[in-house]
C-alpha cells in the first residue's frame, strides 16, 4: 500500500515539474509551485499531524499558491 501511494505522489510531482517546465505563464508556475508544495509537505503531513507544524504551514502556502492567480484576476475585473 505503501509503495503504491509513494508512486502516486512521484507521478504527481512529475506531473506538477512538466506543468511547471513547459509553461511560461507566471500564474501556471505559481499553480505548479503550490501543487508541488501541497504534494510534498501534504505526504509527510499524514505521518505527523500535528496543526501548527511547519508540514501544515507549507500545506495552507501551497494552497495559497495554488489560489493567488485567481484572486488576482477577480481583482483586476473587479476594480479593487
């Protein structure tokens, strides 16, 4: 079970790398980081699941990242 949760994450941060790579966009990189960063940080959240430790705090920044691009663009059409 193990090993196959392991390969998962691996072919989801491959994934995430291509996305990262491939794109020029400066919103895809910060998508690709915050994935990468909720991949990473969110897998060894599951050992230690402590609330205020730094695993969840990468966690809810890669989540960030991932959301930022979209709060940005409701802004400009916003007018705020």
């Amino acid at each position: 079970m193990k090993t196959k949760v392991s390969k998962s994450i691996q072919n989801l941060q491959l994934k995430s790398f291509e996305m990262m790579t491939n794109s020029v966009s400066f919103k895809s990189i910060l998508r690709g980081t915050g994935m990468t960063f909720v991949i990473i940080f969110g897998s060894s959240f599951i050992n230690n699941s402590s609330l205020f430790s730094l695993n969840s705090l990468m966690v809810i920044l890669g989540f960030f990242l991932i959301f930022t691009p979209y709060m940005f663009n409701i802004a400009e059409k916003s007018n705020i």
